[in-house]
C-alpha cells in the first residue's frame, strides 16, 4: 500500500461532494454512518491501496461536503445519489463500502443497480430489516440528534464505553460539527425503521460483512443472523479491540479487511 492524497469535490446542484482518492482501475464508492461524514475516512484513506483502487468518499445530503444540499433524507435517496455520483465519473462498474446506517444504502443501490455493483462491504452495518430502536433506545436516539450529551452517550455505548471522555467529546463535536439536524432526523427515521430484506435475500454478489468485537447493537452475532444469513456468497471479519468506529478505532486492521474483500471478492476472509 501507498499513502494517496484525497482531492476534494464539493457538491453541485447536481451531486453530492465526494473525495477521490487514488487512481486505480477497481472503482469503490464509500459511504459514511449517521453521526460522522466523508471525512471520518481520513485514517483510512492514510494508507487506503490508491493503485489497485480508486475510492471515492462521498457526503450524504446535509453532511460535509453535502452539508447545503437538501433532500428527503432517506437510504433510497443516498443510494441514488451514490448512482448519480459514479454515473458522473464514467464509473459503470464498482464496489459499495457503507458504514453503519449506508449499510442500508449500498443495499438500496444494489436492487437499484444489481448489474453495476461488483461486490459490498458493511463495516458494523445497519442490516436489511433496520436499525431496531425501540423503548427507551430509541429516545435517546431522538434526543441524539440535536443534544450534545444524548449524542455522546450513543458514540460511548456503541463503542463499548472503553474510549475515555476525551475520545468520546472529540467525535461528538465533530459530529455536531459535520452535519444538519435535520438531515440527522431525517436519515434516523429512514434507517431505523423499516424492513427489506426479502428484496435482498438470495442475493449471490459478493458481500463482506466487518464487524468490531465491542459493538453491543451490531454485533458479530447479528451480523450472522442477518446478512450472513441472506447473502450466500457473504464472509464476516471481527475486528479486535474495536467498537462501532473501526475507521477510529483500528483503521489498518480496516483498510486491511476492506481490501481483502475487494480484492478476492470473500475468499480468504474470516473471523
């Protein structure tokens, strides 16, 4: 691997922004989770494989380079828009990577797309039957998206409350800082509820499935009992020492897993 440099595209009324990183002939569109942006990919895209690949980082409506465009604020949406995004690079072929809630969207573009998509990865991704925020979770995921507190107390669980105070304010302040509320509220409503995984089941492209070790809601167990259980040609990789943020928490081991992914379509990737 070589560290690439990312070049930045801001949004136009047309698309979403995006970063480009590295020139290589294998296309993959990223997309980031519900309290981060483009930008939470950095250490990835540090030591990301630029000539095997080109990786393209792209802002949901309301976030980053996105943060003025607005939208209807759901999966269906981002995934159109990923389309829309490599339809303006010439890309007719390429790899999703989606992070927590755009789990749902790289499934949303592939029944979109099926022919165009070479292979998936969800990195501690929301599966196909949603988010399953009920009771008490749940108001505390409403109350996250425009209080400082509630939000940071999502980021410290999800993380297996290991991080410390000082890592966990910093990602909440950056969060706070990347993205609208009301995109926040919006995407919330879309990837939490909801269940479409009967539109998936059976699917036989390639899919891999990362996971860290001390996600309690996105756990390595459910991650079997859902896409594992639906994608027949799918693999799982738990990260170690990880939580909800991988791309924080151990971005090589990431980079490493995405990459195997990508590169051998699932073969030789496991637990």
């Amino acid at each position: 691997m070589r560290a690439v440099h990312a070049e930045p595209r801001p949004a136009t009324e047309a698309r979403n922004g995006y970063y480009l990183v590295g020139d290589g002939p294998r296309k993959v569109i990223v997309l980031h989770g519900w309290l981060s942006d483009a930008a939470s990919w950095l250490p990835v895209w540090q030591t990301a494989d630029g000539h095997t690949f080109t990786w393209c980082f792209m802002d949901a409506r309301g976030y980053g380079l996105s943060r003025e465009r607005r939208g209807t604020y759901t999966m269906t949406e981002i995934a159109q828009d990923a389309l829309t995004v490599a339809d303006a690079l010439g890309w007719q072929e390429f790899s999703l990577v989606g992070h927590s809630m755009t789990g749902l969207a790289i499934q949303r573009a592939l029944i979109a797309a099926p022919e165009r998509v070479r292979a998936l990865v969800g990195v501690t991704p929301v599966p196909a039957s949603g988010g399953g925020l009920v009771g008490e979770r749940r108001t505390l995921f409403d109350r996250a998206v425009e209080d400082f507190q509630a939000r940071a107390t999502v980021i410290d669980r999800s993380t297996g409350s290991r991080r410390g105070d000082r890592w966990v304010r910093d990602l909440t302040e950056r969060s706070l800082a990347c993205s609208e509320a009301d995109a926040v509220r919006g995407y919330l409503d879309s990837w939490a509820d909801g269940d479409f995984h009967t539109e998936i089941r059976g699917s036989t492209v390639p899919v891999g499935v990362i996971t860290g070790e001390h996600d309690p809601s996105l756990s390595p167990r459910r991650m079997t009992d859902t896409w594992l259980s639906w994608y027949p040609n799918s693999c799982l990789k738990v990260l170690k020492d990880s939580g909800h943020y991988p791309m924080d928490e151990q971005p090589c081991a990431l980079t490493d897993a995405i990459d195997k992914v990508l590169v051998n379509h699932v073969a030789e990737v496991g637990t």
